[in-house]
C-alpha cells in the first residue's frame, strides 16, 4: 500500500500551488492514469477523505496546477477513478470468462476460483472494499457499484439458465454464487476452520443440485 | 451519519487542549460509551484516518485532555471500539438466536433475515463494512473480524450440525448462508431483478438440500 507510483520524470521538489497551470503541466507529462491509479491508491490506503489533489500532488511530486490539465475538478477525478475500475474489474472480467469456457459448469468453476488467484486478486479485493465502503456514502459511487454488481450477477445468471434453471431460480443461485465470491474475497481469515477448496468444492455441487 | 451525539453537559466553547487533564475532566463528565459512539460514528462517517483525539474532542465539543481521563491513548479508544463493536454484535446476536428458537429450520430463517430488520440492521451493515475496510489495513482490527466471523459461522455451523450435516459439510453450508448474509447487507442495490423475499425463501430451502 505504500510502493510509490512510478513516475516519468526525474524527482524534484514540488513548485509553489500557484504556479500558472500550463506552464507546470509543460514541465509534468504525467497521464491521467497516473493520477487514477495515485488516487485508487489513496483510496486503499486511507480512505475517500484523503484522495485530494493537494495530497496526490505531493504524492507524485508534481504542482496541483498540472492536475487541472487532465481533470475538471475533484469529482471528474473520483468518476474517472470509478469508471476505470468497473471497466477493468467488470467488462474485461466478463469478457475474459466468456471466451475461456463455453462448458456452464466449467464457467461456475471460474467464478468461484475468481478471490484466490494470486496477487492479483488480493489487490482487487482490496480496491473493491474500499469502493463499497466509500458508496455507503457517496451516490455516485453507490450507482458504478450497482451497476457492476448487476452486471456480473446478469452474466452469472446466464451461466444457471445454461445449465436449465428457469430465469427466477437462476438469479436466485446467481446471487448466492456471487455472495460467496464477495464474501469469500473479504473473509481471508475464515479459512482455519475449512480449507477453501472444501468449501468450494462443496459450493460448486450444492449451487447445480435442484430443489427437491 | 451527521446526527450528533447527546451530550450531557450544556454546549460550550472548548477550552485550550493545553488545559490540565484533570481539571477539564472535572467540567466535562462524559462516559467512555461517548467517545466510543462518537468515534463509531466517525468510523462510518469519513473513515478510521479521521478517528482521531482532536476530532472526536471538538465533535463533543469538550477538551483533548478529558479524553485522557477515559482512555490511555488512541490506540487505547480503537481498541474499546473494536471490543464494543465485537460484544454487542456477535455475543448479544448468537445469545439471542439461541434463546428464540429451538427449530433449526427457524433458526436458518432467522439468520437469512438479520440484514433486513429495519434500520437498526442498515446501521448495523454500515458499522461493520467500515470496520471490514478498516481491517483490510490493520492488524488489531483484522483480528477481532476475523474472530468475530469464526464465532458466528461455528454459530451457524451448529445449526446444519442439528439438522443432520457431518461436521465439514455443516461448516460449507455455515459458510455460504454467512456468505448470503454479508453480501446481502452490502449489496441492497441489487434487489431490483430480484425481490429479497425470493431470493430468502430460495437460500432458505437449497441451504438444507442434501448433495445428490
């Protein structure tokens, strides 16, 4: 949480806040994206507080000026930070898992493997806590959450109508696939009691198994 | 989340911070359970970096040094959040379930339906995500959730115990009706292709299918 962004230029101190805008952006050719990922690291760190200009600006050694060069304002910032989140945690999440399999039941193997794939998938988890806590209060953020949660629960649903549950049950188990996921990516120290690949063994066969 | 905490004292300007522990103790009876309600509430509010002595002092409009009356440090007063937090929310919980039925069957109804009681229970599911954002990034934190999630689901797992599952499988199915209950409580966006009460009476009845 404390590895440094990495930047461009050289390391120097920062010039004065009030510098003109264009001139500091001149000497600062950092991307957008390095401002997001600064702030999603902020973000993880210490919370939706403290992701301000003033602060990301010190944190990347650059003047604030040169931030207006690439953000309207604090809240173009914080909406670019979510949309790139639900864009690389969402869209490519679900894109990827289509092409892998075409098998459903292979598919729900997938998505219950999804919280522990390596490091990756810590850092996800992370970066997602800290969104659903900040969209407690924000309803910006309430509506990105939303909105990606109602798309992976929509994808998860077509796997259960592949395997011919009809569209109610199938969202139904799609929920409870996909609370497994999310729960299971923030209990990391439930795992003393039962070894995950019990429980998700057990998991893969209840959540195909019909009513009775 | 910006309701004030009662105070029992009449409002007045705080004092220096400099003033003697003692003395401003003596003008400002508040009890621990203050602080430790008012650090709660900015917990939730803005996040764990912003519980801080000065904060907390001005938000109760009383002086630093009474603070150090009730508490050795900060370190002290997180502590006493994360014990109240723990006592009131596992202990008070099990103890209640166990004393309200003797059905298992009912007993898996009640614990479907904790995240949907009303406002005590949003209050509730707010407390505890900040807390889970917290734990994320603190030890002492990370400890008590993790020994507050073992305690409900070997709560839960003596349920599907009653109701004739061998140990391990009992523990799976603790797991995943948790599972549905934490994600529940964070995801109340997502009722809109599927009513909760739908989804309940589905968990309800596949939670206690046997494997095939």
């Amino acid at each position: 949480m404390t590895a440094d962004v990495a930047l461009p230029t050289p390391r120097r101190r920062p010039t004065k806040a009030k510098a003109a805008p264009v001139e500091a952006t001149a000497r600062t050719p950092l991307t957008p994206e390095t401002w997001i990922d600064a702030a999603t690291d902020v973000l993880v760190s210490h919370g939706i507080d403290s992701v301000r200009v003033d602060v990301l600006a010190k944190r990347l050694q650059v003047t604030r000026g040169s931030f207006y060069w690439h953000f309207k304002d604090r809240n173009d910032l914080l909406a670019q930070v979510l949309q790139t989140w639900r864009r690389k945690s969402t869209e490519e999440l679900t894109r990827r898992l289509e092409t892998a399999h075409t098998d459903p039941a292979e598919q729900v193997r997938d998505v219950l493997s999804l919280p522990f794939r390596g490091r990756s998938a810590v850092r996800a988890a992370q970066i997602e806590l800290a969104l659903r806590d900040w969209a407690r209060r924000d309803p910006v953020a309430r509506q990105v959450m939303d909105e990606s949660d109602a798309s992976r629960l929509a994808y998860i649903s077509q796997i259960f109508s592949s395997l011919g549950f009809g569209v109610l049950e199938a969202r139904s188990r799609a929920f409870l696939l996909y609370s497994h996921v999310v729960a299971a990516s923030q209990m990391t120290g439930a795992e003393a009691a039962l070894p995950r690949e019990e429980r998700n063994r057990f998991v893969e066969q209840l959540i195909q198994t019909p009513l009775r």
